[in-house]
C-alpha cells in the first residue's frame, strides 16, 4: 500500500490554522487592552478630579484630559508627582 501524501496540502493546513489563531488572537487582546485603557483613565481623572478638589486651597490645580488621566491612571501616584511637576516646570 503506497500512500501518497502531498507536503503542499498539510503546509497549506498549517499555515491556515496559524493564521486562523493569529485572526482570533488580534480579535481578542486589543479588547481586553482597549477595555484596560479606559478604565485606569477614568480612574485616574478621578484622582485628579478629587486632587484638584482639595488642592483649591493651596492653588494646585491640574486639567483634567485624556493625557493627565491616563498618565494618572497608567503611573498611579507616581503619575501624579509627575504632572504636578510638569505643571509648575511648563
């Protein structure tokens, strides 16, 4: 019994499954990061809603934009430190 078989049919196989799992793959991991993204951003406009809330007293005052949140919500406190010294450097 000789079976045959044909290399460019299992590499065709092969790399359809890898490009079906590269298709799923970039389907699913941009979600979870966008959804990541956008939760430490309200997050973090929150810490700086509440910051600029009680820093009216002393005149600390940081605006409240997608750039401030995200960097307050990605850095944490870190962040914070951070804008509040680019704001008194700029």
């Amino acid at each position: 019994m000789n079976i045959s078989i044909e290399y460019n049919i299992i590499i065709a196989y092969l790399i359809g499954l890898f490009l079906l799992y590269f298709l799923g793959w970039l389907l699913v991991v941009p979600k979870k990061f966008l959804l990541k993204i956008i939760i430490n951003g309200i997050i973090g406009g929150l810490i700086l809603l509440i910051i600029n809330l009680l820093g009216k007293s002393i005149g600390l005052y940081i605006a409240i934009n997608p750039v401030t949140a995200l960097v307050a919500g990605f850095l944490g406190i870190p962040g914070i430190i951070l804008l509040i010294i680019l704001q008194y450097i700029a």
